[in-house]
C-alpha cells in the first residue's frame, strides 16, 4: 500500500511538472501586425515606419496614392497589414521633414526603427 502510494505521488507530480512546463515553453501567439513588423525587420532597413489613418479606418485608394506621393520615392518596401489599418515602411532613406509634414496631416507615423 505504500508503494502504492510512493509511486502515485512519484509520477502525479512528474506529470504535473511536465504539463506546467510545456505550458510555459508555447510561446504567446503573435499577431499578424507583429509577424508583419518582424518581416520588415528582417530586411536590415535604415529605417521602419508604421503609419495608419487618424481616424484608425483602414486605407483606401486615395489614401494609398498620398502616401506614395508624400513619403519618399526611394522607399523599398511597404507592408499593409491589420486589416488595411496600418502600412509598414521599410527604407534606407532618410525621409524629409517635408515628407514628415506632408503625411502627418492625414496620418500617425510611427518610428519602429530599432537602435
């Protein structure tokens, strides 16, 4: 009987510690604006901007074709991501404040670059 007892309490608590420990070890799932992000990353950009709309709508074709215009030409890459409510921009040019200005007047331009 307490054998019984000794191997119970052996293996209930290795199976406990087992399933607390690959609880612990699945990572947190990412959502698509962060995988989005990370693809960006990946390309060893100068510099990341996320932009989105003031009003937080998703992007429409007006708002596809300002941005173009206003941001510079020389910018590699963009990402629409969340649903068409954000744009990722990846480039290894140097915006200008004009450009800056430009599209702050319809948008929230966030700088993602990493340090």
């Amino acid at each position: 009987m307490i054998a019984a007892f000794v191997s119970l309490l052996l293996f209930g608590c290795s199976a406990e510690r087992r399933n607390r420990t690959q609880t612990m070890a699945q990572p947190t799932p990412r959502t698509q604006f962060e995988q989005d992000l990370d693809y960006v990353r990946k390309g060893q950009f100068i510099h990341i901007y996320v932009i989105s709309r003031l009003d937080g709508e998703p992007f429409d074709s007006n708002d596809i074709a300002y941005l173009k215009a206003n941001a510079h030409p020389e910018t590699n890459m963009w990402v629409m991501t969340d649903d068409g409510r954000r744009v990722i921009a990846g480039t290894n040019f140097d915006w200008t404040r004009e450009n800056f200005v430009a599209l702050s007047k319809r948008f929230k331009i966030e700088d993602r670059t990493e340090r």
